[in-house]
C-alpha cells in the first residue's frame, strides 16, 4: 500500500502488487518509438517526385488519400499540402493493408502510400529516388512511398515522402537512468531500418528492432523471454496491446489508448519517459521494504519466543514487544512515503 500510494503521487499506477513485484525484477526494456520515445507529432520533411512527374499535383493526390486516415503521418501530409494551398479530393475505396500501406482511388487513379516492405511487395524497384531515401533515413527520417497502380501494365513509384519526429523530452535521461540500474533497452519499430536505428543512436538505446509489423511484436516480445530476460515493454497504442500483454509486465503511457491501458501492468500518468526509471526504483525499494519487514518480524518472534517458553518474558513485555514490532514495521513501510524520483534533466547543483 505504501509503495502504490507513492507511485501514484508521482504519476505511477499500480495495477495490482503483482506487477510492482515483478517490476524490481526487469533486466530489459522494450519501447516501442512512436509516441513513447518520440512525441507522435510527426512532420513532413520532404516530398520528392519521380524525374519528370508534378510535384504539386501528386502532393495533392497523396494528400487527398491521406484525407481519410488517422494515422499520424497521415495527418502530416494533409497539412503539408494545405500549407501550399492544394485543393483536396475525397478519397474512393479507402482501405488499409495493417503495417505496410493505405490504399484508395483519387481522381480516377487507383493509387498506395506504403512503407519499403510494401514497395518490395508491389515489385517496385526505387531506382533515381534511392538515394534520397537513403540520405533522409540516415538522418533519423520515416520514409514513405507513393505508387499509382493503372490498370494496365505494373505498379509505377511517382514520389517519396519523408517524415520527422522529434525525440521525447527526458527520453535520454530516461534511458542513461535505465542503463545506470543495469537494465538493457530495446527498441521496436514498424519503422525502416536506418530510422530507427538513427533514432536509438541519438537516444542511446542498446538494440534495434526495426521493420516489425504490428502482429509480429508480442513474437519479438516472447523471442526476448526465451533468451532468459524478465522483459517490460513500454507503449501507448491500441496495436500493440497482445503485445504489451505477453510482456513479464506492461507499462502503458497514460496519452495512449484505452486498451493499453487495460491491459498495462503499469500506467503512466503522463507521457514522460522518465517515469520508466522511476516506476523501477520505487518497485526495487518496496521489494526491500518487504525483506526488511519480513527480517525484523521473523527477529522479535525467534527472539520473543524462545524467552516467553523458559518463562524469562513477562506477558507485559511480550505485549509491549509484540506492539514494538507492529510500529516498526508500519514506520519502515511508511519511509517509503518520502521518495522522490531523481530528475536527470535538472541541472547539477553547484
């Protein structure tokens, strides 16, 4: 009770006291990107056409597509091209393909946003865009491609997209904070490959993870545990909830979904990475307040007993020890009522 009350005044709670005895127990972190280590506002940094094709016009045609999805960086390309002043059309038969792509008709042109697998899939060879691509996921961006699929003939690429988001405010004294308890950090991302890593470099996380459908996360998940890890994954999103379960324990950001939540063995209040450490920390010291109790009750009675047997205890100082025993055990569990997280991000005092 101690432990969840201090918890919860700092923007920690506990499910139920399972999940804050097996927290202290974690030797590996998993966050997902999106919205846990970066804030899930991403921007539209480039869009790159096909020699030869018209940039407005297809910015305009992919926007348009975009128009009926919220995903995050849909709602980027919508406002990229409302920031140019591009009229948009409704989309026709809209649909999404779960972690590679949205599909739909714009104009009369059947056409797809997708992630690289996607591309590959349609048997898209990038060719002059290639090297954009790879110059803007060495620089940390998620790219996107854009694909008119005619009736007649193969799929055609007409441009590039590429997208920002900038790192979590804390997200790297978040992990320092991690690595400082010995704990390995993992990341898992639907993301391509050179993103993700140029992320997990600018943050300092140990592993990379990257290219992994949405479905496929509770395996990579269950892959950690097989290696003999006690594994705690951290996210927001409703996609990632099988995930989030099949974790020894789930730690839910509190701007995330409902079913994260519900299914979390810890929530975050607010979407502060630095929580993280400190939900592990308040675990490790419940932990010992509970060895520490268990010590001091097991010490009056192996004490208090052999005594009262020979019949040198007084029942008046059996009930007065008795009493002393109680009060230290709840003293000590009520220290923990005067923890306070560490704030890395502070300046050092001189």
């Amino acid at each position: 009770m101690a432990g969840t009350g201090v918890c919860a005044r700092h923007g920690v709670l506990i499910k139920d006291a399972e999940a804050l005895e097996i927290a202290h127990r974690v030797d590996t972190i998993a966050f997902v990107k999106t919205g846990t280590l970066t804030v899930g506002q991403p921007r539209m940094l480039a869009f790159v056409v096909a020699p030869g094709e018209d940039e407005p016009g297809w910015l305009g045609r992919a926007a348009s597509l975009q128009s009926g999805s919220e995903h995050p960086l849909a709602r980027a390309v919508v406002e990229a091209a409302t920031a140019r002043g591009l009229q948009l059309e409704s989309p026709q038969s809209l649909a999404a393909v779960a972690g590679k792509a949205v599909t739909g008709r714009v104009g009369g042109l059947e056409l797809s946003i997708g992630s690289r697998r996607w591309l590959d899939e349609q048997g898209v060879v990038p060719d002059s865009l290639a090297d954009r691509a790879k110059a803007l996921q060495a620089d940390g961006a998620t790219v996107s491609w854009l694909i008119e699929h005619p009736a007649q003939g193969r799929p055609k690429l007409r441009a590039l997209l590429g997208f920002g988001d900038s790192a979590k405010p804390g997200a790297r004294e978040a992990v320092a904070a991690l690595h400082d308890r010995g704990i390995r950090t993992v990341m898992i991302s639907g993301d391509n490959r050179g993103a993700a890593e140029a992320v997990a470099r600018a943050l300092g996380i140990d592993e990379v993870i990257a290219e992994v459908l949405p479905g496929d996360k509770a395996a990579r998940i269950r892959a950690l545990q097989q290696q003999g890890a006690v594994v705690a994954m951290v996210d927001d999103g409703v996609n990632d909830a099988p995930a989030l379960a099949a974790a020894d324990i789930g730690i839910a950001m509190g701007n995330g979904t409902d079913v994260a939540m519900h299914t979390a063995g810890l929530t975050l209040m607010r979407g502060d990475p630095q929580l993280v450490p400190a939900a592990l920390e308040i675990s490790g010291r419940t932990y010992a307040k509970i060895r520490q109790n268990l010590f001091w009750a097991f010490f009056y009675n192996a004490v208090g007993i052999p005594l009262a047997a020979f019949g040198l205890l007084s029942p008046v100082l059996a009930g007065a020890a008795m009493a002393m025993s109680s009060v230290s055990v709840m003293t000590n569990a009520l220290l923990l009522s005067r923890w306070q997280p560490l704030d890395r991000s502070a300046p050092p005092s001189k």
